[in-house]
C-alpha cells in the first residue's frame, strides 16, 4: 500500500473571480429558471386557455364571481388562486394569461401578484420545507391555513388600495 495515496492533500477548488462567479451564478440562475420555472408558467398558460377554450371558464367565473368579487375581482380569477396555491410561478403565468385575454384589469392583476406571493406555492414547498425541518405533520394544516388566510387578508387590503 502506497502512502503517497493516504496523505494526498484534498483538492482544492479554483478560486474564482468577480466575472467567473458572476458567470457560474448567471448559468445556473438560468438553468433553474429553465428548468423549474418556465414549465410551471407555461403550464398555466395552457391551462387558461383549455379553460377558455372549453368554456369551463365561464362555468368557473359563476361560481367563484361571488366570493372573488369580495377581493373586487372576477369570479375566473379563482384559477389564479389555485394556481398560486400550487406554484408561484404558475399563479403569475395564469394571471398574465388572464389579463392578455382582457379578463383581468391591471389593478385586478396587482391584486392578485399580492395574493400569489403570500401564498407562496404553499402545497408545492409544504414537503419541501416543513418536512425537511422535520415539523410534525398533525401541523401542517395549521401552517398551510395561516398561509392561505395571509394570502385572503393581503387581497383584501390590496384591494382597497389598488381600487376595486
């Protein structure tokens, strides 16, 4: 056995400059946009347009228009919401999607970005963050029900600002 093997110093990464760093940073700060953020948002987008396109969406504004209309929006901005739910970057590509369609005025839309980000993908990150912190379950629907009231209230005052 050679002891030249046991006693090789560990490698020791590169040091890099400002631009390398910034250049590694900007890749991989691409790379997770492309890979995680692009496809929820484009899945939002067809998602409303499968809705409008079927006619589901008129189905949904009935429904949910009465309870959506307390936020001063329509009742199809419920889509949104669940899309916010699940993901941050869905609920903003179904909010765009609805307002490019002209479903959506731009104070409905900054009533709603106020909503998806206190929502904060919050069933998407509940395995990712609360088990990993190793939280008990039996508090998850606690945890998950503060996010969503925090959500409602920031819409609520939102819309009081952005106007109805």
């Amino acid at each position: 056995m050679e002891t030249k093997e046991l006693n090789k110093p560990a490698e020791v990464e590169k040091k890099r400059n400002f631009i390398e760093s910034f250049v590694m940073g900007a890749r991989k700060g691409f790379n997770m946009s492309m890979n995680n953020m692009a496809p929820n948002v484009l899945f939002a987008f067809a998602m409303i347009q499968i809705l409008n396109l079927s006619g589901l969406s008129t189905v949904i504004g009935k429904i949910f228009g009465p309870v959506m209309g307390i936020f001063g929006l329509p009742g199809i901005a419920a889509t949104v919401v669940v899309a916010g739910l699940l993901s941050t970057g869905g609920g903003v590509g179904a909010a765009a999607s609805l307002a490019l369609n002209g479903e959506l005025t731009n104070s409905q839309a900054g009533i709603l970005l106020v909503g998806i980000m206190l929502f904060g993908s919050v069933f998407q990150y509940m395995g990712r963050v609360l088990g990993t912190a190793d939280v008990e379950s039996k508090h998850y629907p606690a945890l998950v029900g503060i996010d969503i009231v925090c959500g409602f209230l920031g819409m609520f005052v939102a819309s009081f600002i952005l106007g109805r």
